[in-house]
C-alpha cells in the first residue's frame, strides 16, 4: 500500500473504533447512589430511586462529531474549496450537505456512518487505482537507466539519451537493452517479454537486430546503435502508454457530462422533496430527513469512478499482453470491429522474400540477379533485401549512376551506363515494354534492360505460422469481413488469401488504390460497426489514418505506421488482434455492467426514501456499498 492508502487506512480505522464505542454506548444509564449528587442537566429519579442519567443533545453531539471530523475533514474542506473555485455540485458537495443536515437533524451515527462508509469506498477506489497504475508501472521497468559504453579499455555507465547512432554499447548478462541496434559481437538469449508478452526468449547473433527494453539473458553483446534514444521502441512504448488515459472512450465522456447534469438535477429534486411536502404537511423534520437520504442515494460515485478505471485497466492489460493502444476510445471502438482489412506483406506474411526461381533466354540468370540487386540497392523494400541477398557478394555502387523507385511500380536505375528496369506488369506497362507473363506464384520481378526485355525473377514469402488462426479466431468473435489489400499480383494474394480462409482479396494496388478500397469498404460497413486496418509498411500510414481504427505490426513495422496507427501489435503476431478484440469486449462489458447495476440500484431506492420506506443506512449502501461492489467489478480488468 502506498502513504496515501496506509494513511487512509489508519484514519478510517480510528475514526470507526470511536465510532463504534459511541454507537453501543446507551443513551441513558443508571449512575451509583453515591453519585446521585452530581448536578446533571438530563437526570432523572426512576421508580426504584436509582438516578439515571440521560446524555445531553449537545454531549452526544460533541462525541459524534470527533470521528465525523476525523473521517470527513478533508470532504468538508474539498466541498468548500470547490464552492470557492465555482465547482459546487459534485460528490463532496453531496456528502458534507447530507451528512451536516444529519447532524441537524439528530441523526448523529447516521451521519458518521455516512461519511465512514463512503471513506472506506475511497480506499477501494485508491487501491483498484494503485493496482491499475502498478501494471503500467510495471512496464515502465523497461525503461533503461544506462548504457556502457567503453572508454580507455574501460566500461563506462552514460546516460542513454547521450548516445548516439553509430555508438557501439556493451550489454552484459541481465541488463537491458538500453538502445535499438544491431548485434556486432556475441551471441544470447533475450527476453522481450515486457514488450511482446512472449515467454519464450529469443537467440540473437551478430546480424540480428535487437531493439531497446529487452533483458540479455547470457552472453555479452556488443550493439551498434540505429536510433537515438528518443525514437528507439522503449521511448515510443512509454510515450503511448503513458499518453494513452488522455483519449477517453465514449462512455467516459457520457458519464462526465451525465455526472455534471445529474448532480444538479438530484440536488434540486432533494431539496424539493424536503420543502414541498413540508410545506403541505408541516412534517418538516421527516421531509428534510427523506431529502438528505435521497442526496445521499443519488452521489454518482460508482459510475465517475468505476467507468475509467475499467477503461483504464484494460489498456493495462492489453500492454502486459505485447498490445498498445492508445487511448480508451480506441479500446471501446475494437469492441464494435465488424471488417477487418490486412495488408499482406509483413503482416499476413514474413516479409521474408527468398529469390525461389530466375526465368531468362536472353543472358545469364546470375548476370540477371545482378543487375536486379544493383538496380534494387537503394531501396529498402523486402523485395530489394531478398535479391541482394541471393546475390550474395559486395556490390559496387559506383557502377549505379541513378535510382529511382516509383511507388507500386518498382525501380529505375542506371547501371553500368544501362537503363535498367525492375519491378511488376505495371512497370513494364508503363515503359511500353512487350514481357513475357509468368504464372509461377510468387512475387514476379520483371526485368528489362535498355528497353528489351531481359526475363523475371520469383520471389516468395513465407505466411506467419499463427496468421489462419487469427483469420479463424476473428470470424468467431464476430468480424463478418475480413479482407486483404496487396500490391503483388492478384495470383499471389489470391493464393494465400485461400490458404488463409479470407473473405476477399484486392491485388495489384498503389498505396492510393488502397485508400479507395477501404473507402469503400467504409461505406459498405453495418450500422454501429466499425472497420479495423492491420499494416506494417510506409505504404499503409495513409490507410491507418483513414480507417475507423488502425493497427501496426510494432517489431517489424516502420516508424510512419506506428505513428499513424491506433493500436500497436508488439510481436507482429497477427492472432494478437483477437486477443485484443477479445479484451476490449470485455472492457465494454464490464463498463455496461457497471452502468447498469449502478443505475438501477440508485433510481430503485431513490423511489423507496421519496415515499419514506429507507433510511439513512440504506443510503449508505445504495451509495457506498453500490461504489464499492462497482469498483471491484472494475477490478477484474487487471487480471491478465
């Protein structure tokens, strides 16, 4: 427990000891004869000669209001600080005007155990807070402290957001990654837990790129920096985690704006439930007391409480799992997805290409890789990785006088003093190049070399082992649609789009082709749905803006998709999107639950202390007791 609780908790326990000595003390004893002589204002004779006393209003009074000023101080002082600053009408306005008319209404133990009970919901409502706030905090752990870096032989702790792109950083067995990078020396295990939610480590070895919050499980590991502190993983992840309470859901912002017309409404309708009936029947000390109780019913403190902190927990757990979204209102919309559309490479797939087949009559298939990894070296495109990778020997870029990349086209480059093209059937279109149709399934580059047509080259790609699964899974929580937009041929798409079990397949799309799908797709949407798009390259930020929701592959993905998308998958595994939709159900869910039940249960008692069948205490439960079973229900968010 925190300062704050335990001190709390400490008040509430004093405040109720005096509280229940008070309470079971009687009101009148009988004193001994030898003290029948003390001069007390409320004595009496009884019948037996005995004298018994009868405590005065205003002892009684003084007793009760050391554990009411115990407990409610701060209530008292916030309600009064709030009138000042213009804010009356708000829950401590609610108890210090209910709980103050008790007392002048000789309700003493009601109006202690008022502001008791209602103190003893704070500490619930702090506690399901501090656990909510500890599975953030939690994943704040990632956050590095140093990086070491060698200085005269030496290892030296620096300050992360000192080092630099290009910097060579040692991680020594169980300390974290503090820096995105690529392994130079050494080989180990890492752990991305934190980060994906996988608990399976991972080998690493010179090569392999390793990105910041990750613990090194083994050996030591020599990394080259590839960003800055400030837009490595670790700094985004916190970044969007700790921003993420700022975009409320659209229950949220009901249940603020609700609070702030139904408190008013609730106050005046007390204060005319005491005058009113007053006024007719002259009974005015039941009326008044029928008034406070109904304010007392009516503190909306279970719904203003309970609805964020749900939202809140949720977004919590989704971050345990590997999942980032960014505010609740993306949480509340993922529960209502009803068409999800995927991009293919990267996220359906590996983006893993390997060079499967060369087709050529005209020169050398070896001389033909060559030109397509000299024509493709400046791109950065998967494609482009997998030919100079099958190539497999230094290129001299010398040779290269210019590239050029035409988006959903390919590339043109001069080498060699030859104009060389790359790319697909629109590339050769454009260039009015007559080529040869190939209908191998893969990702077909057309080679074309000072306007003739040189052959092709098939590259393939790998479907991610959990990909059909999350196709199924979604079907099974409701998704109607789901659909694939690709800009490799229609033969490839519609070939995994089958193997996969999709409900449609666009091919052979520009980055702008696939805005129009998803317009399209928009349109075509049922009521009260909306539209999830899954994507990892720069390609698709366009996409992910446009669509109800956007998620982005966080591992593999590009920095533009992240920052254009709404969720973010941090192991690129595409089942994480069930296990999503899944959790923001039942955030949904329980957000429902609890508006429900605190509804129903305040306007059913509401109507029972107008006609006078509660009481004080029954306020309290309606009022505290309705908070705190709320609170707990909120609570099983935190649950992974």
């Amino acid at each position: 427990m925190t300062k704050k609780q335990k001190r709390l908790l400490r008040t509430i326990c004093i405040a109720a000891l005096l509280f229940a000595v008070l309470f079971f003390v009687p009101e009148q004893f009988t004193l001994p004869a030898w003290l029948d002589w003390l001069p007390f204002a409320s004595s009496r004779v009884a019948e037996d000669g005995t004298v018994q006393w009868l405590a005065p209003f205003w002892v009684r009074l003084g007793l009760y209001l050391i554990p009411y000023l115990i407990i409610g101080r701060h209530v008292l002082w916030t309600a009064l600080r709030n009138i000042r600053a213009g804010q009356v009408f708000d829950e401590n306005f609610l108890m210090a005007v209910a709980t103050l008319g008790a007392f002048a209404c000789g309700e003493y133990p009601e109006a202690v155990a008022v502001m008791l009970f209602y103190q003893v919901g704070e500490l619930f409502e702090n506690i399901a807070v501090g656990r909510s706030r500890k599975s953030i905090s939690d994943l704040m752990d990632i956050r590095p402290d140093y990086a070491n870096i060698e200085q005269d032989g030496a290892l030296v702790q620096v300050d992360p957001e000192v080092v630099h792109i290009g910097h060579i950083i040692v991680v020594k067995p169980g300390e974290k990654i503090p820096l995105d990078g690529i392994i130079r020396e050494g080989s180990s295990s890492v752990d991305s837990s934190a980060l994906t939610g996988e608990s399976m480590p991972r080998d690493v070895s010179p090569g392999t790129a390793v990105i910041s919050g990750c613990v090194n499980l083994s050996g030591v590991l020599r990394i080259e920096v590839t960003q800055e502190f400030e837009n490595s993983t670790v700094s985004k992840i916190l970044d969007l985690v700790e921003n993420a309470s700022n975009k409320k859901a659209k229950a949220e912002h009901f249940i603020t704006k609700f609070a702030r017309v139904y408190t008013p409404i609730v106050v005046f309708s007390a204060l005319a439930l005491a005058i009113i009936p007053s006024l007719i029947t002259g009974d005015w000390f039941v009326w008044v007391q029928r008034g406070l109780t109904f304010l007392v019913v009516s503190c909306p403190c279970a719904l203003v409480i309970s609805v964020p902190l749900t939202f809140f927990g949720g977004i919590g757990g989704a971050s345990k799992q590997g999942i980032l979204v960014k505010g609740g209102n993306y949480l509340e919309a993922l529960a209502k997805t009803g068409i999800v559309v995927f991009d293919k490479t990267g996220t359906l797939t590996r983006g893993n290409f390997v060079v499967s087949e060369i087709i050529s009559d005209s020169m050398e298939k070896e001389r033909l890789l060559e030109l397509a990894a000299l024509a493709e070296s400046y791109s950065d495109h998967p494609i482009s990785k997998a030919l100079k990778a099958a190539y497999g020997k230094e290129l001299d870029l010398s040779r290269i006088a210019s590239a050029e990349e035409i988006a959903g086209h390919g590339m043109v480059s001069t080498v060699d003093g030859k104009t060389v093209l790359a790319g697909n059937e629109k590339l050769m279109k454009r260039f009015q190049i007559a080529y040869t149709p190939c209908d191998t399934v893969g990702t077909v580059i057309h080679m074309a070399v000072d306007n003739a047509y040189a052959g092709c080259i098939v590259i393939a790609d790998e479907i991610k082992e959990d990909s059909a699964q999350a196709i199924e899974a979604l079907h099974r929580l409701g998704v109607h649609k789901t659909v694939m937009l690709t800009g490799d041929q229609a033969a490839v798409g519609t070939a995994v789009a089958k193997k996969l079990g999709l409900s449609e397949v666009h091919a052979e799309l520009l980055p702008a082709q696939k805005v129009e799908e998803v317009e399209r797709l928009l349109a075509q949407k049922r009521p009260g749905e909306t539209l999830l798009f899954v994507g990892d390259g720069v390609n698709d930020a366009p996409v992910l803006s446009r669509a109800d929701i956007g998620a982005a592959m966080g591992a593999m993905g590009s920095d533009a998709a992240i920052e254009a998308a709404d969720i973010v998958l941090m192991d690129d595994a595409p089942s994480k999107l069930a296990d999503a939709i899944r959790l923001s159900k039942k955030t949904l869910g329980i957000v429902y639950q609890n508006i429900v039940f605190s509804l129903g249960i305040k306007i059913f008692v509401l109507l029972l202390t107008a006609v006078g069948i509660t009481n004080m205490w029954w306020a309290v439960f309606a009022d505290v007791g309705v908070m705190v079973l709320a609170v707990l229900n909120a609570m099983r968010m935190l649950k992974k």
